[in-house]
C-alpha cells in the first residue's frame, strides 16, 4: 500500500511543468483505432489510466510502444473488436472505444462500463447516439454490449446533455460514417477541440469543436500523424490551489489561462494574485485567503467539476464560508469527511457543501476515495500543522504523473513510501 508522508506548513515556491492532459490523451488513444497506422503522441502523461488503454490496444492487437514521455501507437495488426468485462472495469472512460471500433470494424463488443467512485456513469447518451448513426446495439443481460453497423451514416445528433464522453464517442463514430454528422448541444471542454486537433492531423474533416454545434464529414481515410497532447488543464489547477492553500509563490510552465479562467477568478477574489504570461501562470499568496461568492461547477465554460476538491482544500482556512454546489456528479464529496479528520469544518446537503474557514487545520491519517479527492486531501495535508498520510494513492496515480514529485519541486515535504500489502 503506497502512502504519502506529508509535513504540512511550508509555503510553496518554485516552478513546475505541468503533464500532458489525461482527459485528451485517453480519447486520443481510442482515435488511433481509426488511423489502421502509426501515431506518435507527444507529452503523452505516464498515468495507471493511459496504461490501461494501452492494455486495451495491445489486447485488440494494436502495437503500443513508450520511448520517454512519446507513446507510438501502431493500429494497422488491430484484429479483434472485444474488449473484456477486466479491460473495462479498470476504466470505465474506455466507452469511448466503442466508436473508435464501430467506424474501423463496423462491430464492438464491450462490457457494459460499471459506474464509479463518482456515482452512475451511464452511457445512454452515447448508445441513443450511436444508433441515430445506424448502430444496432444489444444490450446482453451479463452487462455485454453487442454492436454491429453494417454502414454507419452521418446524421443530426442531440446530446440532452452536453456530455464529454458522449461527444468524443460520436466524433469517431462519425468518422467512420457516410455524410456529414452533426452534434447538437456537444460539450464544448477543450479537449474536445484537441481531440479535433489530432483528427485533422490525421486527415479527417471536423469542425466546431469547442462551439456547442460539432460536424464531421465522414469516409475520409485516416492516417497516422505526430501529435503532442495538450497540457493538463485540471493537474494546472491543482498545482494553483495547492500554492493557495499553503501560501508562497509558483510559476506553471505549459498552463493557459484561457482554459481555467473559471478557476482563476475564484482565486483572485479570494486574494490570489494571478500573472499570466503566454503559456505560463505565476500565483503568489501572503495573506490569509477570504471566502468568495458560490462556487457552482457545470459543463465548460462553467467551473471545472475536477477543480471542485482541489478548490475547496485551498478554502478550508479561509476567512469565512464559501458554498460550493456540484451540478455534474451524485457523488463528489467524498473528500469531505477526510478533511474535517484534518480540522476541517465543512457540511455536507446533497449537491451542496458549506465551508466554513478555520484558523488551523493539524495533520491526520486520511484515505483518496477518487482521484480528485485524493489531489486534495495532499493539498489540505500542506496546510495542516504537523504530518499527514495519505493513503490509496493508486487513485491518485490515475491521472498525475507524479504528484509527490511536482509537489516537492515547489518545496513541498512529500515523500512517497511503498509498503508491501499486508
Ligand atoms: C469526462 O467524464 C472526464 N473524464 C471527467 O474527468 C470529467 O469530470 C467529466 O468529463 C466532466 O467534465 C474523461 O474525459 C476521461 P460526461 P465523462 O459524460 O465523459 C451524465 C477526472 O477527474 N451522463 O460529461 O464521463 C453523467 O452521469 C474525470 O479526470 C449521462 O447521463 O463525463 C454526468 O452526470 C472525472 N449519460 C454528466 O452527464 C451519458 O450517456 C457529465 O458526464 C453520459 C453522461
């Protein structure tokens, strides 16, 4: 069982690069399905998620091969459509192969994907989509997902709501389509407009990404291509709250505001100060942060659901009460209990958790439930007098490279023991 040690009560400073973005690399990774050739993804994150999709393209008989932080994908030897009830537990975001293989295969079998830390994660959304597209999908009582198209063809699709997964599923589903495909109501995140970004480069014609209305024109031959994977919006949310909740002064290398301006506006107002230089964000905070107006996440541009633990550990000393409300997942909090073992004083009502600042938090033995929460609970530990532990870091490990190291770059007493399961 892998823990972090923690003695909270440095102030931060420093600078950091910040990883490639998981949640663009992993749709990315279904999309080399569609090239049958060779990809080469740049700054692709070493992450237990991005592992398991490899496992998931080696399994359909995909050649995956890492040299430094480069992972070249080969689909051309891909010969099978399945993926296992295992594959899919490990990640249940893996739904987004399904048409990646429809568009290459014309078939997909996948176990049905389980819900998660964060709640149900259905995928009704990217099935009813699927079929407007001529997919014939069978949903086998053992929770198999039986897919055939003997042609897909492009049509008008609307997302009752504008789902990430569901989004990226039917770009290259529609890939593989006849005509011209349009999502109604996408969900507009920038990695969509990445995974955009590296479907032109391998030939395909989409367009609008980013807006709520996305086209593709389908039946264009893919092709491999070189690609670098947009930097982690969420790990540079992370790194800024981090600074905000132990206090000093950090530079972010590879962060843009653009993509966390939602973020940055609560920081400022809670009395971060913010300078954004090109591709880089410099936070410093002296004074003790204040409570700010309600925090109320929701699809981009609204604020992050990812960014709502990480935010929330920054306030738990601030000077006053911040409300945060939790539109997107049924069960996002579970960070909570785990901070008030820290000193914390937060209540939870259902979507809605009131934080109310302390003086001083002390150092605790916690667990990571989720990955987010996880990120958090070692953030709150840098803001606790004393040491904390962190347990259930595989959580963690899903989508930052390397959070005790990145954390110690900025000055940060974290150490990373691995102790043998008992
Ligand atoms: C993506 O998940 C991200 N994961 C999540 O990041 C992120 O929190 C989420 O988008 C929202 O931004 C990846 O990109 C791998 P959704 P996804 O489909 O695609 C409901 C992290 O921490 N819904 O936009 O699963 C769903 O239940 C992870 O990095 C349906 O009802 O998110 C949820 O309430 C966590 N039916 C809401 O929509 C569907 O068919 C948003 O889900 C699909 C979704």
């Amino acid at each position: 069982m892998s823990r972090f040690l923690v003695e909270g009560g440095c102030r931060l400073s420093g600078e950091v690069a910040v990883q490639g973005a998981k949640n663009s690399v992993l749709p990315i990774l279904a999309a080399t399905v569609l090239t049958r050739s060779e990809c080469v993804l740049l700054g692709c994150p070493h992450l237990r998620d991005v592992e398991a999709s490899i496992r998931i393209l080696r399994r359909l008989g995909c050649c995956a091969q890492w040299e430094g932080d480069a992972l070249t994908v080969d689909s051309a030897g891909l010969y099978r459509a399945d993926i296992s009830d295992l594959l899919m537990r490990e990640m249940r975001s893996s739904a987004v192969f399904l048409g990646a293989l429809l568009a290459r295969c014309g078939r997909a079998e996948i176990a049905y994907p389980g819900g998660c830390e964060l709640g149900p994660r259905p995928i009704d959304l990217h099935l009813s989509g699927l079929r407007a597209l001529g997919a014939e999908i069978r949903e086998e009582d053992g929770g198999t997902l039986h897919c055939t198209a003997a042609g897909l063809r492009g049509c008008e699709v609307v997302l009752g709501i504008p789902s990430v997964g569901a989004t990226e599923n039917l770009m290259l589903a529609a890939c593989g389509a006849s005509g011209t495909t349009t999502i109604v109501n996408a969900a507009r995140e920038p990695e969509i407009a990445d995974l955009q970004d590296f479907l032109r480069s391998c030939g395909a014609s989409v367009g609008g990404a980013g807006s709520s209305a996305v086209t593709v024109e389908g039946g264009h031959p893919l092709c491999g291509c070189t690609y670098s994977i947009m930097p982690d919006r969420i790990v540079a949310a992370t790194y800024l709250c981090a600074a905000a909740a132990a206090g000093g002064d950090v530079r972010l290398l590879r962060a843009e505001e653009r993509h966390l301006s939602t973020l940055t506006a609560v920081l400022r107002e809670a009395g971060c100060r913010i300078d954004a230089d090109g591709a880089s964000l410099r936070l410093r905070r002296s004074g003790r942060l204040r409570a700010v107006h309600p925090v109320r996440t929701a699809p981009y541009p609204g604020f992050p659901t990812d960014a709502q633990a990480v935010l929330m550990a920054a306030m738990l000393k601030s000077e006053g009460a911040t409300v945060f409300e939790e539109n997107v997942f049924e069960n996002r909090y579970r960070h909570v209990d785990e901070m008030t073992r820290m000193g914390a004083e937060v209540r939870v009502s259902g979507r809605v958790a009131v934080v109310t600042g302390v003086e001083r938090l002390h150092g605790a033995r916690v667990r990571a439930a989720d990955l987010r929460g996880g990120a958090a609970l070692t953030l709150a530990a840098l803001a606790a007098e004393g040491r904390s532990e962190i347990a259930g870091l595989a959580h963690i490990d899903r989508g930052y490279e390397d959070l005790g190291r990145d954390l110690r770059a900025l000055g940060a007493q974290v150490v990373r023991t691995e102790e043998p399961e008992p």
